[in-house]
C-alpha cells in the first residue's frame, strides 16, 4: 500500500486528534468538513440550552455558538465586516484566503430565509465555495418548517440556485444547496435548523 506524504503524517498523529484536524484544515474541502462537524457541535450545544435561549435575540444565540466554532486553527467572530456585517464569520487561521461566512436568523417563514441566503451570499466572495445559514426556531415543528423551506427552495430556486437541494447527510433538519454566485463560481449553502422549542 502506498501512502502519500499527508497520509503517512496523518497515521503517524492519529494519537493526536488536535493535530489531525489541523491539518484536515489546510484543504478547502477539508476545512468546509471540519466547519460542518463544528456546527453539528454548536447546533447541540443551542439546543441543550434552549430553555434559555428560547426567547432570545438573535445576536444572543450567535454569541452562545461562536465559542465552539473557535478550534483547529479557525477564528470564528461575529458582525465582522465582509461586504456587511457577517453575524458568523471563520477564517483558517494559516490560511487566510480559507474563509467562511454565515448568516444566522430567528425563523420567521421561507421567505425571511431566502432573505438570509441573500444576505450570505453577498457576504461571501466565491473565492472560497461555501457557506452556511442557521435558523433559529423558537416556535412550532421544526421537521415540517424544514420541509416546508425544502419544497420552497425547490419551487422557487431563488439566488440562481442550481437543481433541488439534499438533505445534509450527518445533521437532522439541514439541507444543502447549490447556488450559482456572482463571481462565476458555484456555491455551496448549508440550511441548518436549530430546535430552540
């Protein structure tokens, strides 16, 4: 068996987990892996603590999951300015063209959603082909809100998406679409639900 050089260093460390997924980090589709893994980690965490999250600001729950986006060489701010003020923001620490916006919204129906994805995908520059959007349900089902925006994306295909979203393989009430930017390049949006009921 033949191991590439990242290979080889990545079995050497697999005692250490830390240094892994640094190194995980260094490749964009690496770096968007690691990215989704630490939100599944933040969306828990809001959820767990939803009985006192659940009548609160929408900057309020941002701030409660920035701390578990700040690992691995990733620095995770909010409100920092990219084209606005982006309310979730990460950037690779050793590779500073590796950055991520997110948008974060108390949901309020599809259409305030799609108003987010606007948001975000103004944020982002299409250099790095990735984002994401949190909604922050406080009342209601979240799987039929979910399903709900999934049929409304797929009807209306707004922000030049491209072709009916897919359900995120890993994380419960998410979706992922694709959408084509501004900049040429295809972006990739992650919808993620987060049950504050």
């Amino acid at each position: 068996m033949t191991l590439t050089r990242y290979n080889y260093v990545e079995t050497f460390l697999a005692a250490l987990p830390e240094a892994v997924t640094r190194l995980r980090i260094q490749t964009p589709s690496g770096f968007q892996e690691i990215t989704e893994k630490l939100l599944g980690h933040a969306i828990t965490h809001l959820e767990t603590s939803s009985n006192y999250l659940r009548s609160s600001r929408e900057d309020t729950i941002t701030c409660a999951a920035i701390g578990f986006l700040n690992r691995y060489g990733i620095e995770a701010t909010s409100q920092t300015n990219s084209r606005g003020h982006v309310d979730i923001f990460l950037k690779n620490s050793s590779r500073p063209g590796f950055t991520i916006c997110g948008e974060a919204k108390i949901w309020r129906g599809p259409a305030y959603h799609i108003n987010g994805l606007n948001q975000v995908l103004g944020y982002t520059t299409g250099r790095f082909p990735f984002c994401f959007i949190l909604a922050y349900v406080q009342t209601g089902i979240i799987k039929d809100l979910m399903e709900t925006l999934q049929t409304t994306l797929d009807a209306s295909r707004p922000e030049a998406q491209r072709g009916p979203c897919s359900r995120h393989g890993s994380l419960t009430w998410a979706l992922l679409s694709n959408h084509q930017h501004n900049s040429g390049e295809l972006v990739r949006v992650l919808h993620a639900g987060v049950n504050l009921v």
